[in-house]
C-alpha cells in the first residue's frame, strides 16, 4: 500500500497571546507553533497556568492570537471578521466542555440537531441518528439534559460536536465532571471518532489517564510547547508532568490543578 500524506487539520505558526500591559505583559502562549494530521488525537497538557486554555481557545477560533498564525484544514482564522469567524467555527469546529453545556430545556435530540440548525443546514435525520446511536444513547432522543446522568449528557454532547462532521473537535478537560467509569467511556468514544470515523480531537486535560487515550501528548510549559510523547501511557504522562511541575515550581510558578 502506498502511503499518502494526511490532510493537516490544524496548524499553529508563531502564535503569541499576551494579556496585560506593556509595562507588565503576560505571555500566555509564547511562539507556539505545532501542525496536527486530520484523523489523529491529541492531548495538550501542563501545570497550571502553562497556557492551556489559551491555547485551545487560539487554536478553536474563540480567542485572536496577539501575533501568529491558525489554521483549521488549511483556512487561516484570524483574517476572517467575527461574523465570519463564527460562521466558520459553526460549520468546521465541535467543541466537548467540561460542563457539557447542553441547553437544559431542549432534549437530547434537539441539543444535537441544534448546532444543524445554527448553521442554517438541513438536519439529516440519519446522520443524528447514527451520531447519537454511536454514543449508546438512541433510546434516550426525548430525555432532556436534567433526565441524563453526567456521562450521558457528555455523550449527548459528543454526539453534537460529530453531527457536523467538524475538521477539529476541541474537547476541554471533557472527563473533568464525570466519575471514573463515564470518563472512560468518553474517552474511548473520542477515541472511537478519531480512529473509526476519521475525526481530528485536540483534548486539553489534566488527568494522565485520559491523556494516554490520545495518539499524543504535547506539554506546554510557560507559554511554550516543551516537550511531545507519541503513544503515550499514564505512566509517561505522569513522569513528564512531573519533570515540568518540578522545573515550574523551581521558577516560582503555581503549580498543579
Ligand atoms: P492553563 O489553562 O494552562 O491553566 P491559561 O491559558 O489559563 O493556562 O493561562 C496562561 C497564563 O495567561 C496564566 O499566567 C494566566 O494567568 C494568564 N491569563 C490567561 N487569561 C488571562 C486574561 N484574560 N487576562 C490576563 N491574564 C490571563
């Protein structure tokens, strides 16, 4: 079999993100610059205050990096206006929270269709059908969210983030809320989306174990990516996380989460 180069998903180039003010900026993301293949699932890690979140919300649209380049498949981000920018995220973007942040008065159903809706494109009652059927919870169309368990309702959410069929599904800390059985199945369904279905995660967590369900892990420390694991396992993870929390502390910065 021939290999062929897969399709890049994201592309970080140079990207900067600084708060504050000039006399006293905050670097939270420092030149980061990173190239992710469609189909693949990455988990982003480092101790509090590395740049995590700021590098999820950079690379997702949500935020504009101060400097530097995003690109989701090959589309740069932060040329677009924001009506275009959220078009765009719309239609090429899934997002997994940590809170799940389905709306409570709408069913499951309806929180999946939803993102269809917002879009302005035909809801393809097929394709709901097989998202929420791939997350186990076909028999559960007409619960709303308050109905659901906290694994359920994740579910309900990653079904909703695979409707779209999005170029990147950004997932933050998504097994945060959920005990131990229901992260696991959360993790193996994205898991399941990156390598059945072809779908591209980028999870930001905290946990070693979720991490080691990723095909890699990258570290941030400090606004900057340090470090990469491929295969990752919870052992790894932990030793690496280690390693920087060591170094972050020796430099007097928090430490933790
Ligand atoms: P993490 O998710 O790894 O904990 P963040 O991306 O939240 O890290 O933050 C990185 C750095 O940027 C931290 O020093 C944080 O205090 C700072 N930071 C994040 N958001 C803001 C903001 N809105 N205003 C000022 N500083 C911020």
């Amino acid at each position: 079999m021939t290999a062929m180069a897969r399709a890049e998903a994201l592309r970080l180039v140079g990207v900067r993100r600084t708060y504050g003010t000039a006399d006293n900026p905050v670097h939270a993301l420092n030149g980061v610059t990173v190239s992710l293949p469609a189909g693949t699932f990455t988990a982003v890690m480092g101790p509090s205050g590395s740049g995590k979140s700021t590098f999820l919300q950079c690379a997702a649209g949500l935020d504009q990096p101060t400097s530097g380049q995003v690109f989701i498949d090959g589309t740069e981000l932060n040329q677009s206006s924001e009506t275009a920018l959220t078009k765009f995220r719309r239609q090429r973007v899934g997002f997994v929270f940590q809170q799940f942040n389905l709306l409570p008065t709408l069913t499951a159903w309806q929180n999946v269709t939803l993102p269809l809706r917002l879009a302005g494109r035909k809801v393809d009652r097929e394709r709901c059908v097989a998202a929420l059927t791939s997350v186990g919870l076909a028999d559960r169309v007409d619960h709303r969210p308050a109905e659901l368990s906290g694994g359920q309702q994740q579910r309900v959410a990653i079904a909703r983030a695979l409707v779209t069929d999005p170029n990147v599904i950004f997932a933050d800390e998504p097994t945060g809320a959920l005990d131990t059985r229901s992260a696991r199945e959360v993790l193996a369904l994205l898991a399941d989306a990156v390598h059945k279905m072809g779908q591209t995660v980028v999870m930001v967590t905290h946990d070693p174990v979720a991490a080691s369900y990723a095909d890699a892990v990258l570290f941030l420390a400090d606004g900057q990516l340090v470090d990469r694991l491929v295969r990752p396992t919870a052992e790894l993870v932990a030793g690496r996380l280690t390693q920087l929390g060591d170094l972050a502390q020796r430099r007097g910065l928090a430490v933790g989460e």
